[in-house]
C-alpha cells in the first residue's frame, strides 16, 4: 500500500540563494498583492449589480482576500526570518507530497519520521 505525506524543503543559506529566495518571495508577495486589489475591485463592481445575493459575494470574496493576505504574512515572516539567518542556516522554503510505501510489519513512526529534502544553491545535498 502507498500514502502520500507532505515533507518540507529546506534550503541552506548562501548568499547567492538569499538574494534568489528574497526576489522570488517578493514577486510572489507582489502577485498577492495584486490579486487582492483586483478581488476587491471585481467584488464592488459585481456588488453594484443587483442579480445576486450581497452577502453570499461579499463572503465569497473576502474568503479569498483574506486567503491571499494570510499567504501575504506567511511570505513576510520568510523574509524576516531570511534578514535573521545567517549563511549555513536552514529555512523552510516549500513542501512536496511523496509516496510512501507501507507493508505488513513496518515501523509506523520510522516510516512517517521527520522525512526532509535539503536543498544548497538549486542542489539537493540531503534526502532524509
């Protein structure tokens, strides 16, 4: 039998990937960003029509502004805990599902175990 379990991608911190990782977490905070104000603009335009519920839109789509300005936060502590580390230091930058194999007699906790990729300049140096 296989499961899927989600593992976390840690990069070692150089400077090359700080600079990487700082230009990627800002585009991506830009790209929330921008696809808040674009919600909040299409909420307002749909609330002026009066074919649908007012509740049922402005729920609907604060649900997905507040989604995008919580990932917003998540993006913020990365780049302040990216200020804070210094070089050598490990920072969780993303999380892959992988398949895992489960038979008759496995170790339960060994199999689903802190499980980890670690990840130096675009290379992966660990696969734990």
């Amino acid at each position: 039998m296989q499961i899927i379990k989600r593992i976390p991608v840690k990069q070692i911190l150089t400077e090359t990937s700080r600079q990487a990782l700082k230009d990627r977490f800002n585009k991506k905070y830009d790209q929330l960003d921008n696809e808040s104000q674009q919600l909040q603009f299409e909420q307002k335009k749909i609330e002026r029509n009066k074919e649908f519920n007012q509740n049922e839109v402005r729920q609907r789509f604060n649900k997905e502004i507040r989604l995008r300005r919580e990932r917003m936060k998540r993006l913020q502590y990365q780049l302040n805990q990216l200020e804070t580390l210094s070089n050598g230091e490990e920072l969780k930058v993303d999380e892959v599902e992988t398949l895992i194999n489960v038979e008759e007699g496995d170790h339960y906790e060994e199999l689903l175990g802190d499980r980890q990729i670690v990840i130096k300049d675009g290379i992966v140096i660990r696969a734990r």
